[in-house]
C-alpha cells in the first residue's frame, strides 16, 4: 500500500481536506496546578488525508479505540509533536513530523487520536 510519502507529484485536488493545527501554552493558576490552553497555530489548512489504521486496547476495565493517520500538508516552518490537529470535528495528536523527500515543499504529520 503506497503511503503519502510515496506520492512524488501533489496536486490540489489531493489537498480537499481542511485542518486546524493548534499549539499548547501551559500557565499554572492559584492553586498551583497547571492549565494548558491551546492556540491556533494555522487554521483552515489545505490537506491530503490518508487513514492508516486503528487500534484498541483494553485499560483497565476500558475499552479504548483509537486511530491513526497521515496529513500531508504544504511546508511552514514551525510544526512540532507537542501541537495537535483537529479535522472534521475529530482532534489527533501529532506523533511525527516528517519532510517529504528532504525538500521544503510538504510536510507529513503523523497523528492519532
């Protein structure tokens, strides 16, 4: 199964997909106790798409499900693993940016929920 990765050509029609990125800023309030508030770092982000599985696993006496994916988005500066990515109303955490073929035209983001 070919990956995003392996697509050498984007064209716009691939990118249908719109994303918010967030960023976190932690504050501590009176109590001592810290607050971490999220955001947006881009919004209304032009996307490629491309779910790549989900897991479940049992904590505790919880079922938890989650699923994982690739968002293939245009180079900017400044994506990191602590942001997270919000598409169709589902939030992702970001586990891997990667620079698709070591050029500053895409970036991949790795994410799960």
């Amino acid at each position: 199964m070919a990956g995003i990765g392996s697509m050498v050509k984007q064209k716009a029609s691939d990118m249908r997909h719109r994303i918010t990125v967030q960023s976190p800023a932690t504050t501590v309030d009176a109590d001592g106790q810290p607050i971490v508030t999220w955001s947006n770092f881009v919004t209304n982000e032009p996307a490629g798409f491309v779910p790549t599985g989900g897991t479940e696993a049992m904590r505790g006496k919880q079922l938890e499900a989650g699923t994982k994916a690739i968002f293939r988005v245009n180079y900017r500066a400044g994506y990191t693993e602590q942001m997270r990515l919000i598409h169709d109303g589902t939030t992702y955490g970001i586990t891997y940016v990667n620079a698709v073929i070591g050029i500053k035209r895409f970036i991949e983001l790795m994410v799960k929920t």
